[in-house]
C-alpha cells in the first residue's frame, strides 16, 4: 500500500513539473519577437553591469564581452538560451553592445 501512495506522489510530482514547463514554452512561444528580445537584453544588461563592476578601467572592453558572453552561456536559465539559439548565436555579441548602450544611456539620465 505504501509503495502506491509512493508512486502516486511521485507521478503527482512529475504532471505539475511538466505541467510548469510547458506553460513556460506555451508563455515564450507566445511572446513577439521584440518582447523575447527585450527579454534577452534585460538580463544582459544585469550581466553587463556584473562585469562593469568586476572589470573597472577603460580599454577593457573585450574583457568585459569575454565576460558577459561566458557568464551568459554559464548562469543564463535555459529559457534564455533556447531564445538565443532562436535569434541565432552569433547575434549575442550584438544583443550584448545593444543592452551596454541600455545601461550607459540609464546611468547619463
């Protein structure tokens, strides 16, 4: 009897996890393309303020994409990266010059 309560607990489990994920696909899926986007750039922006903090000077700027780059591909949540791989790889470079023009444009206001 313990054993199918265990089982039934576990498969109970298991539906609301994948109940979760898929909502989560279904929500990105829906999303236009310039609000994924906005998404993507919103955590960069967090990423390329990490590395301005970490990296301090001037003439550090490859460093700092070096930076952001591996710190995306090592801490960005699945979701995001499923949206780069959707806007192409190559294109992160240009999404990481787009949200440090973001954080410079905020700090100057």
């Amino acid at each position: 009897m313990n054993d199918i309560i265990m089982w039934i607990i576990i498969g109970v489990v298991a539906l609301a996890a994948l109940a979760f994920l898929v909502y989560y696909i279904i929500k990105i899926a829906k999303l236009s393309p310039e609000k994924r986007k906005e998404l993507l750039v919103t955590y960069l922006k967090g990423a390329v303020a990490l590395a301005e903090q970490e990296v301090v000077g001037s003439s550090k700027g490859k460093e700092k994409l070096a930076m952001v780059e591996e710190y995306f591909n090592k801490n960005a949540p699945w979701f995001l990266k499923i949206l780069l791989g959707i806007f192409g790889k190559e294109n992160l470079q240009e999404l990481i010059e787009l949200a440090l023009k973001e954080v410079k444009e905020s700090f100057v206001k």
